[in-house]
C-alpha cells in the first residue's frame, strides 16, 4: 500500500487530460533548473504517460484514485517504454505570446551530439529562444525516434544512408513510411496547459498541419535552420526536397 502521505504530497500534481477513449496521466510542474551556454535557466517540467501503456482499468475520466495509479505504476516496468515531456518557460498559460517546439527524440544528436542531423541543435536553440521570448514549451516526444520508426530501425536506416540511401528511401526501403509520427497526445497536452494562440518553432510543414487541424490557433511559424556542415548537407536536403519542408 502507497503511505496516504506520498499520495498528499503528489495529489496537486498528477491531473489526467482525456485523450479520445483514453486518458494522459501528467504529472508536473516540477522546477527544472537547465544549463544553456553555462546560464542557469529554471523550467517547469511536466512528464506524460498514456495510460495504455499500464495495465489495469485506470483509464476512465473523472474521479480517480491517485494511489491506486502510483501503486499500479511501480509494478509497471515503464522504464521499458519511454515516456514523453514538455518544458514550460514563463507564464505559459496566460501569455499573450508563447513559442512552442514540437521535438522529436533524437538518441544520437540529443546525446551523443551527432553531425549526422540537426537535432541536437534545433534542440538546445529552441530551448533558448524559448527563454529569450519570456514564454513557451518545448514537447520533447519520446515515441518519435527516426521520425516514429523507433531507435533500431533508426540504425538500419543509417546502415542504407551509409551505402548511398538517403533519409527517405532508406526509410521506405525498410518497409515503413518516410514518417510515422502522430502528434495527437502532444496536442492534447499542449490543450491542457494553454487555449492562447502560440508561435510554432518548425521548418516540418506537417507538424503545423497537425495543430491546425486539431483546432490549435498557431500564430505564426518561426523557422530553425542551423549547424549545418559536412556531414548533415544531405539530410537537411532531402527534408526540403523529399520531405515537404520549408527551405532553408
């Protein structure tokens, strides 16, 4: 049994945003002091999990008991699947103005800072411009690895791009799509958090197709290109030429 004062002490910071005919567990704010160029920056962090991805009938709306969710979930070996988050800077639900990211996770660039990609560059400047503005989230979606085929296929894709595939083909060759992300439970998020208008930071015209089309009022779209080299030249090509996105 989970002590009654754990379940206190957690009870204003796990909320459920109902999601279709499941439910979004998230729990958060939780003060998230970053490192940017050797500035200390304070976010609010917030960490998502579908309830699907537990078992148990814990998915309903409404009333629920939150010691029964935080007993079932230690039994759960979420440590199997990762879990979404996002990062609130400033005032993000009453600013006239906020700046969002939508980032999908990147294993190799996020943290072994790959030249192989952009990411771990969108990554970090997103998250500075961020908190230069005064206001935003960044989405960090943890299901989106090689663009939603998951981080082993990632790596047989790199093996095809290594003999002269690009992104794309490498991708279709292997039997999935040129990208497999859903963003659906992000925006529901997004929806729980803020109603306001946001900028959104992204050269991929498919995320701001997703907001659109989910209702979310996207203000405006501000572009993030950088860090290109050597070895990225022809991935951030192929993204404008095969992939739809804005150019450079």
């Amino acid at each position: 049994m989970i002590n009654p004062k754990i379940t206190a002490a957690l009870q204003d910071h796990i909320q459920i945003v109902p999601s279709a005919d499941k439910s979004i567990y998230l729990v958060g704010p939780i003060r998230l002091p970053v490192n940017l160029d050797n500035e200390t920056v304070v976010f609010q962090w917030y960490c998502w999990l579908r309830c699907d991805s537990i078992p148990g009938n814990l998915c309903g709306e409404g009333d629920y008991d939150q010691a029964a969710i935080i007993e079932m979930l230690s039994s759960s070996n979420l440590a199997e699947a990762q879990q979404s988050s996002v990062l609130v800077y400033g005032d993000f639900k009453q600013s006239p103005d906020a700046l969002i990211r939508m980032h999908s996770i990147c294993h190799t660039g996020d943290i072994f800072g790959s030249k192989r990609c952009d990411c771990g560059f969108q990554l970090k400047q997103s998250m500075k411009m961020i908190a230069a503005h005064g206001s935003g989230a960044l989405f960090y979606l943890a299901n989106h690895e090689g663009r939603g085929i998951g981080l082993f296929s990632k790596a047989m894709a790199y093996v095809l791009q290594e003999q002269g595939m690009d992104t794309v083909e490498a991708n279709l060759e292997l039997g999935f799509e040129d990208d497999m992300r859903n963003y659906d439970d992000a925006i529901n998020v997004l929806n729980h958090l803020r109603t306001l208008p946001v900028t959104l930071i992204t050269n991929n015209p498919r995320k701001l197709e997703a907001l659109q089309r989910s209702g979310a009022e996207v203000k405006e779209r501000v572009p993030l290109w950088g860090d290109i080299s050597e070895f990225n030249e022809k991935y951030l090509k192929t993204k404008v030429a095969r992939s739809g996105h804005f150019d450079i």
